[in-house]
C-alpha cells in the first residue's frame, strides 16, 4: 500500500529540472566566453598588423614590382578579410543566442578559418616561389639563407594559427559541447 502511494506520489509530482539562461552563459563563461573574447581580440589584432605590413610593403619588397603589388593587394584584401570576421564574430551574443545559433556561428567560423589557413599557405608558398625566382635570377642572395629564412615564417604560421585561433576555437566549441550535454540531461 506505502509503496503504490509513494509510486503515484511520484507520478503526480512535476519534476521538470530547469535550465535557465544564466546558468548557460555562466558554463560558458568559463572557458567559451575568454576563448571567444580572445578570438575577437585576435581578429582585431590582424586588422592593426594588416596596416603594419602594408607599410613595410614597400622597403621589403621594392626590387621587385611584380612581387609588391601582389603582396599589397593581398594586405589590403586581407585587411578587408579581417574587417569582416570580426563583423560576423561580433554578431555572435552568448547571451541572448540560443546554443544551437552559438554552435552554428562557431562551426562556420572554424570553418572559414580552416579555408583561411590553406588559402594562407598557397599564397604564401606562391609568393616564395615567386621572391625566390626573381632573388635567385638576381643572385642577390644564397638559395640556402632563402630556404632557411621562408622555413622558419612557415613554421611560425603554423604555430601562429595553432596557438592564436585552434586552441581557442577548441576551448569554445568544448563549452558548447558541455552546454549541449547539461540541455540533454535536463530535458
């Protein structure tokens, strides 16, 4: 008899665990919000090194045209590029946005900074080529100080987009992914 009362007491009782928007911007917060702020402060940061390497564009690369005008018409593009990240990464509102508009704006930002990373290296392989054709046609410098030289920016790309945009892409979709699994739990 106690148990049949305790099993429709239990019936009867409305246990609906809720999940409230604080709680959610608080577990993203944590990690998600300094990651996303990070990768904002980031995307900025590239807008003032955009400007930094337009005027640099001349003294390093005035012996040859070709390679100038190629180098300062992809600043500038990217220059633009990075007006527009941070355009759309500025649209993303931890706050108000429900976890799936986060995930999706975060899913199409990693994805256009994976094209941005290959694209990146195509054009930077290109324009080594094409340096080192007109240096090594000059002989105004050794094959091997070249090769060394653009090894060592390569690398430094690598390591740039590792630590600057992977790791914090990494750390934001793992508060999502955390959020997700704390909605599935409570529904």
């Amino acid at each position: 008899m106690d148990l049949d009362n305790i099993k429709k007491a239990w019936q009867e009782t409305n246990i609906s665990p809720s999940i409230d928007e604080q709680k959610i911007e608080k577990m993203l917060s944590n990690e998600g919000h300094s990651a996303f702020n990070s990768l904002l402060k980031y995307e900025k940061l590239g807008r003032t090194l955009m400007i930094i390497c337009l005027l640099i564009a001349y003294p390093v690369f005035s012996n040859h045209l070709s390679v100038f005008i190629i180098y300062t018409v992809s600043v500038i593009l990217g220059f633009f590029w990075q007006l527009y990240k941070v355009r759309k990464l500025k649209e993303i509102d931890i706050a108000h946005q429900s976890i799936t508009q986060i995930s999706n704006q975060v899913y199409w930002y990693r994805k256009i900074i994976f094209k941005e990373f290959v694209i990146g290296i195509i054009w930077f392989v290109g324009l080594v080529m094409l340096l080192g054709y007109l240096e090594f046609s000059d002989k105004s410098i050794r094959p091997t100080a070249f090769i060394i030289a653009m090894s060592i920016a390569f690398i430094g790309v690598i390591i740039t987009y590792k630590l600057l945009y992977w790791n914090n892409i990494k750390k934001l979709e793992e508060a999502i992914k955390e959020v997700e699994e704390f909605e599935k739990e409570n529904i």
